[in-house]
C-alpha cells in the first residue's frame, strides 16, 4: 500500500477530458449481443467489485473502456467469448 501510495499522482480535473472514460468514471454500455444495458465504474485492481459495478481498470473489458467516448464500439474478449458493446454515458 505504502508503494502505491508513494507512486500515486494528483490530477487536475480540469485537465482530463470529461468525455472519455478514465479511472473513476462510470461508464453505461450497451452489449450489442443482448442488448442489456450496464452501468460500471473504472476503479483500481484493489477497488475491483464486479457485484458492486466496479471494475478494474487493468480488465479486458475496463481496458477497452479507457480513453473511449460516448459512441464509440468496443470489442473484448472475456471468458465467455468476444463481446461487443457501444459506450452510452460517462459521468464522473
């Protein structure tokens, strides 16, 4: 902990693109193969709950997410095979 903490960086919320997805974000996607709609948060590896919509940001899936705005299609491959899902909504 006393590592992380140490390597840890203050970032100006005025400099980071409040329609792209980064860590901290919630992110609402559409599966484009079920059509199911889900809401997550981009959090770190030790903030990782998948029951609580948190999810990692060094995942398959929170890897893609990063960086993308709404409209934007991602494709990732999980355990139960490639995923495709369209990015509705950031919020912070």
């Amino acid at each position: 902990m006393e590592a992380t903490v140490a390597q840890a960086r203050l970032v100006d919320e005025k400099q980071v693109n409040p329609d792209k997805a980064y860590i901290l974000s919630n992110v609402r996607v559409k599966n484009h193969g079920t059509g199911a709609e889900q809401t997550f948060q981009l959090v770190s590896a030790a903030e990782a709950d998948i029951r609580a919509g948190k999810i990692s940001v060094t995942s398959p899936v929170g890897k893609a997410l990063l960086g993308k705005a709404p409209g934007d299609i991602v494709e990732v491959e999980v355990p139960a095979g490639q995923v495709k899902m369209e990015v509705l909504e950031i919020s912070r």
